[in-house]
C-alpha cells in the first residue's frame, strides 16, 4: 500500500490585476497519509524561474490514516511567464524520516494574456 498520497487542485482563476507585475495561482493540495504514523511534510514548487510558494508554515503534520487539503499561493512575475499554461512541478515530501517519501505532480500555472 502507498503511505502517503497527493492530488493538485487548481482554483479556476488566475490572478494579474493589469497594474500588477505578479500573477498569482491559487491551488489545494489533498495530501493523504495512510500510514498509522504521523508524519511531517514539506512541500516545495519548481517548473518557472522566481516562483514563489506560500502556503502554512511548513514542515506540515498530518496525524496517521488523515487527510489534510493545505491551500498554496504561487507568485510570479508576468515577464517570468508565458500567457497559457506553464508546466509546474509540485513536490511533497516526508522530513525527519530514514527513507524520505517523495511525491512529485504535474501540474500548470495559468498566466492571462496581455491586455
């Protein structure tokens, strides 16, 4: 059985007032750990120079055979991007254990097109 999984959730709307140099990209992260464990996670972005991840402070717990959804704010600038979709690579793992768990998942960013 796998202890621990991941499912990426993107919120429907992209965010860039027109004045504002950033794009912001709101996802949900439905971490499930199996394991009668507790375990601590952290959960790390890659895909996009300057990509910024905010979400709670981290390591994050989750009490064994839980479930948690942590919200997640990413922050770019518009220059950094593409308009569309840019291909984004969301990674969770387990901290403070012998063999670390690592969870990676695709995921985009949806940058708006210029005005």
């Amino acid at each position: 059985r796998v202890p621990v999984k991941v499912d990426v959730i993107r919120d429907r709307i992209a965010m860039a007032a027109p004045d504002d140099p950033l794009i912001e990209n709101v996802y949900r992260l439905a971490i499930m750990n199996t394991s009668e464990q507790p375990r601590q996670f952290r959960i790390s972005v890659a895909g996009l120079d300057g990509l910024e991840l905010e979400s709670e402070t981290q390591p994050i717990l989750i009490g064994g055979a839980s479930q948690r959804v942590i919200p997640v704010r990413l922050r770019i600038a518009k220059q950094q991007t593409a308009p569309g979709a840019n291909p984004i690579l969301f990674t969770v793992e387990t901290i403070g254990e012998d063999e670390p768990i690592v969870i990676e998942e695709r995921a985009t960013l949806i940058a708006p097109k210029p005005e």
